[in-house]
C-alpha cells in the first residue's frame, strides 16, 4: 500500500471515530483527541512511518489540543 492510500485510511478512519463516538465528550476532550490524531499522522509523515515519530507526535498534538479552548 502506497504511504498516500494509507495515510488517507487513517485519516478517513479517524474522522469517522471522532465523529461517532465524540458525541458524549467534552470539548476539552474533543479537542485533545483531534490534537492527538492529527499530530499522530503528522509525525507518522514526518519521520517516513517511525513508531517514535508517530507517538511523538501524537503527544505533542495531544498537549497541543488540550490547550486550546481554555481547557
């Protein structure tokens, strides 16, 4: 599978997750769990599909998120 095909499946995978099972959440949750997606696929891109690169950044996304919106 081509990095294009799979970071597309992961991004249409998470927008349907976020999308389905975000509707009891706060959003303060909402926007640490997009921040944390987001910054997953970023670092999964970022270093050519390192796991390190991908956790790093999901971190780094999820601390991100949680400070936006006064949380």
């Amino acid at each position: 599978m081509t990095q294009i095909r799979r970071i597309g499946l992961i991004l249409f995978s998470l927008a349907t997750a976020l999308v389905a099972g975000c509707s009891s959440m706060t959003a303060c949750e909402k926007s640490t769990a997009a921040g944390a997606a987001i910054g997953g696929v970023a670092g999964n891109v970022l270093t050519e599909g390192s796991t390190v690169g991908t956790v790093g950044g999901a971190v780094a996304g999820g601390v991100v998120g949680n400070r936006q919106r006064g949380c």
